[in-house]
C-alpha cells in the first residue's frame, strides 16, 4: 500500500467518502490520516443514502464495474474501510467544513494536502481556505462545462454522458484550476447515479489524479478552468426526465 505522507482527507459519512477510501484502497493508495466529520444519527444530510446510517461492516450488496475497474460497496461503513485499511483516522462531530472545530483539526495536522469529501452542498469560506491547505475536490460533472449542483443529470440531457473533475478548490463554485478530468457512459441503470455511479466515477479520477502526482511528484494542471456554465439544484421531474432520456 502506498501511503500518501502529505495527503489527508476529510470524510463525510456519505457513499461518496466510502467510495474514494475503498477504491483508493483497490488501487494501493491510502491518504496518511483521515478527519471524519459525523452527523446526528437521526438527520439526513446532503449526500447521505440509508446505508450511511448503519454502523455494520462489509455484506455482498457490491457494484462492480468491469468497463471501470473498480468495486463499490456502499454498505461497508466507513469504519470498517479504515480499520481494514490501517488508516489512521479521528473523528469530530461536525457537518461543517467551516466551523472552527474543523478549522482547529485541519489546522493541527503536518499535511499540506486535504482530499475534500464534505457533506453536499457547502462552500470553503476564508477561514477553512485560510489553513494554507489544498484541498483536493472531485466534482461530479465535466469543468468547466459543468459547475455547481446535480450536473450529470443536466449532462445526460443535453450529452446522454457523464463526467467528473479534479480540482484544487477555491472560494469561487467549481472554478480551480483543473488537475483532471474525464467523459463517461451513463450507467446502465440511470437511477443508480446519485449514490452509486457518479460516487465510483469520482473515486476514479480522484485515483487517477492521485497516481499521477505519486508518479510525478507534482500536481499537474490539464486545464484552465475557464467559462462553462453554472447549474442548480434540478427539479425532481427534470431528473426523472434524464433517467428516462437515452
């Protein structure tokens, strides 16, 4: 296993998270600590699935994608990914990436580089941004055609494709400099795409992205970030249309 010394990461309690650390794990690469932010168990928040809420271990409800290379097991909690993969790892219940609970830990700890994997739909303010850290985000959607929220979904009307980015971010919405990024398919099963497919087309590029600088020793730019169009939140019947579309 190759451990990243100057790369940590912040997890949520989200498929997202689990899908990075397992696929990270299936790749031979693991961040060199984790910040784990936790949520009250009775609320629901941006990202979360019902199987985020369950504090089991791994069971055979896995997704494999041939095409990709990678395994998903959203029901594995994020625990046991850690535990299994000797990440050291704390946890600060917290579901804000600018409360100074966060900022103190992100602050304390040696590495330069934090993978972000928040909870949806927040933004780094100052104070987080001011730590001097990087912060390593994959976003689910093509940049710079495709900022801000529910991307792919707007992607699979206008494109019948998906995409996801890596980048370096800033205060400004999905406007770093990108590292990375990549098309792909739609899944097979459309209605996957929140939780599972667009969670394991990240991990990917985020792996890529990882393996990259492993190889290199530097974070490397594919891009500006420049133009493109910002998106929001899309109404239910809207995604309903691109599931069905194609």
């Amino acid at each position: 296993m190759t451990v990243l010394k100057d790369v940590a990461m912040i997890a949520a309690n989200t498929g997202r998270s689990k899908a990075y650390l397992q696929v990270m794990s299936q790749f031979d690469l693991a961040p060199s600590f984790v910040l784990v932010m936790r949520e009250d168990e009775k609320l629901f928040l941006p990202g979360q699935s019902q199987s985020d809420k369950k504090k089991t271990g791994s069971n055979n409800a896995s997704f494999r994608n041939e095409v990709l290379g990678v395994t998903f097991e959203p029901q594995e909690s994020l625990e046991n990914t850690l535990q299994i993969s000797k990440i050291p790892f704390k946890e600060i219940y917290s579901t804000d990436i600018n409360s100074s609970h966060v900022i103190k830990e992100v602050s304390s700890r040696p590495e330069p580089v934090f993978i972000y994997s928040g909870y949806g739909g927040q933004i780094l303010r100052k104070g987080i941004l001011g730590t001097e850290k990087k912060f390593l985000h994959v976003h689910g959607g093509y940049l710079p055609d495709y900022k801000g929220s529910t991307t792919n979904y707007y992607s699979l009307i206008n494109d019948n494709e998906c995409g996801a980015s890596s980048l370096f971010l800033n205060q400004e919405i999905d406007c770093g400099s990108i590292l990375l990024r990549r098309k792909f398919s739609p899944p097979e099963d459309k209605k996957q795409l929140d939780y599972i497919y667009e969670p394991i087309i990240r991990a990917k590029v985020l792996v890529e992205t990882l393996r990259a600088y492993v190889d290199t020793g530097v974070w490397k730019n594919e891009c500006e970030n420049l133009g493109g169009d910002t998106f929001y939140i899309m109404h239910p019947f809207l995604r309903h249309v691109a599931i069905l579309a194609g």
